[in-house]
C-alpha cells in the first residue's frame, strides 16, 4: 500500500511540474498526409491584463503610438511579435522607459512590425495576420495593450501557434470592442502599413528585432545601438542627450 501510495504521489509531482512548464506542445502525424500537424496549447497567466493596465493606464494611444502628440523625442521600436528578444526588452528595459519618459510627456514610442521570427513560424501569413490584430486594437487605440498582452503570453518559438482563437484571446485582454476589431482587421487593409515598417526597417539597416531608432519628433533620427533587453541605461542617456540638444 504504501508503495502504491507513493507511486501515485510521485505521478502526481510528475504532472504537476510538466504543467508549471507553461505549455504543452503535441506533435500528431496527420492522417492520410507525411507532414506532420504541430498543436500549441498555451497556459495563459490570469494576472497578464492586469500587469499590462497598470503599465499603460493613463498614457494617451494614437494608433501605433504611445505617448502625447507633443512630446519632444520619439523612438521608433522595431519588432516580431513572436521574437524572444522583442518579448525581453518590452518586458525588460521598456517599462522603465514608459514609466519614466513616456508618462512624463518627453517621450512616445512608436512601434513598426518587422518579420524576423515568425519567418521560422507561419510565415509571412501568419506575421501579417499577427502583426495586422495589433494594429486593428490601435484603430481603438489600444494597439500597445494588445502588444504588452502578446509577448505576456508569448508561445514557444517557430510553432505557428498563432490562430484566430489565440488572437481573439489576446484582443479581449486587451480590451478593445471584438466586433469592430474583427471588422477592422481584415489582413489585406493593412499591407501597406506592414510593408512601409518593413521598407523602413531595411533602408536602415534594421536587420534584426528588436531595433530602435531615436530623434527629435518629425526630425532626423539615428540607430540606437548597444542597448540592453533589461536595462534602460542606453535609452534614458540617448533621452537626455535629446532633451538637451
């Protein structure tokens, strides 16, 4: 008996640390087809949304910008929504600026899709179909809340577990109206966005996500290199550097 009860205990530990991995991936071959089926079940935070209002509550949203139409220095992140890099920094060094510059009026952030990741996922389908649910909540100036939701509740890398019901959670995290956000964001109506980022992105060098460009608002702008995914060293001193000029 006691054998069998610590048999069960330990089947129980065993299950239980395979759930604290926080995603479960089967991988079916499917039938009738050589290819094989890849199925992403992700384990969602209940507090996400939470974390995510509290960074953003009270900062004004314009589209694909954060931050107040007057403010003085503006960075322009380049990102995938399925990059583990972009994921770090928004949830690194990124937080510390909005705190710190964006709230305070001297700084918005605008954020440009970039297809670097999900390359090696759906491909550019899946990052048009990703990258076009964000800037559909931004019609509802909601676009950075869907953002911070997103890499929040990321998925493991190049498994195209990015679906309709993966993104329709995501909106309702974010708090846009889903009815007008299905209406609006219709993938093709937004190509000419994506490949403006995309063109942006390559005349300047922008090879590789994350990657910032900073300047004065409506003036010349310059890479910011050398930046940390954790720290806001490098961005409050290119900042201030601004603010001075």
């Amino acid at each position: 008996m006691q054998v069998l009860r610590a048999s069960k205990v330990k089947g129980l530990l065993a299950v239980l640390a395979f759930c604290l991995l926080g995603v479960v991936i089967v991988v079916a071959a499917s039938s009738g087809n050589s290819s094989t089926e890849r199925q992403v079940v992700l384990v969602r935070s209940p507090n996400t949304a939470r974390r995510t209002y509290a960074l953003l509550a009270g900062i004004p949203q314009h589209g694909a910008v954060l931050g107040y139409p007057k403010a003085p220095v503006t960075l322009q992140f380049f990102g995938d929504l399925q990059c583990k890099d972009s994921r770090l920094v928004m949830l690194g060094a990124l937080p510390f600026v909005i705190r710190r510059w964006v709230r305070s009026g001297d700084l918005q952030i605008r954020y440009r899709s970039t297809e670097t990741d999900t390359k090696r996922a759906g491909g550019w389908l899946e990052f048009r179909e990703q990258q076009a649910a964000a800037l559909a909540a931004g019609k509802q100036d909601k676009l950075w809340n869907f953002v911070d939701v997103f890499y929040r509740e990321q998925g493991p890398e190049f498994t195209g577990y990015v679906d309709e019901a993966f993104l329709a959670g995501l909106a309702g995290e974010a708090g846009v109206n889903l009815e007008r956000w299905e209406q609006e964001r219709v993938p093709g109506a937004w190509e000419v966005q994506l490949e403006a980022d995309e063109t942006l992105g390559k005349a300047r060098h922008m090879e590789s996500t994350p990657s910032f460009l900073i300047g004065p608002t409506g003036g010349a702008t310059h890479q910011l290199r050398h930046f940390s995914l954790e720290e806001p060293g490098v961005f409050d001193e290119a900042i201030e550097e601004l603010l001075q000029a």
